[in-house]
C-alpha cells in the first residue's frame, strides 16, 4: 500500500470516522510513530502501517490539537472556514481556502 501521499502539505482534510478536521504539516511514508502509539489504537480500527502518516494541526467541536492520521482515514475536507488552531500562523500564510508554507521555512 506504499507510495506517493495522497495529500500534501498545507491541504484541508478530514477524519472519515472521526469529527475533526486539520491541515497537514509533515508527511510521513510510512508510519514512524512509537509501537506503544500503534498498540493503543483498537485492534478493529488499527490502520496499516505500510502507508502514508499525516502530520495534522487539528481541531474538533472542543478544541485544537496535533493529530497522527493515516492516509486510509482521510478525505479531501470542502469546509471553506479557516483552521483555528493558534500554530496554523506560524507555519503556514493563507490566502483564502489555501494553506502555504511560509517561505522560510521551505526546503
């Protein structure tokens, strides 16, 4: 199940099971999180590693928080309002719907 991500850094997206959506900071091509991590997530909802990890700044009904999500639980997320967590400034400029890295931080 490897290969290219699906989505790329600054894009919109949201869990398919769960209500929260984010923008995505780092991508990982395979998992890279602890096994303890992996171990706690329910075995009947316990993605594949083998696959593309997203680095999320996420935010719920209740908050904002960092989020580690895999490609599989991910769509495309159509909501035009803006991600309110308080690090999406320092990473990203946005210019209407779009998210871009900062320059200076680009590599």
């Amino acid at each position: 199940m490897s290969g290219r991500a699906k989505f790329g850094l600054g894009q919109v997206v949201r869990h398919r099971k769960f209500p929260f959506r984010g923008v995505i900071y780092d991508v990982d091509p395979i998992f890279s999180s602890s096994e303890e991590w992996y171990q706690s997530i329910p075995l009947d909802q316990r993605p594949l590693k083998d696959q593309p990890f997203y680095h999320l700044l996420a935010q719920n009904s209740e908050g904002w928080y960092e989020a580690y999500v895999s490609e599989q639980n991910l769509l495309i997320d159509e909501d035009p309002d803006p991600i309110e967590h308080p690090s999406v400034s320092d990473l990203f400029d946005r210019s209407g719907s779009a998210y871009e890295i900062k320059a200076d931080l680009r590599h």
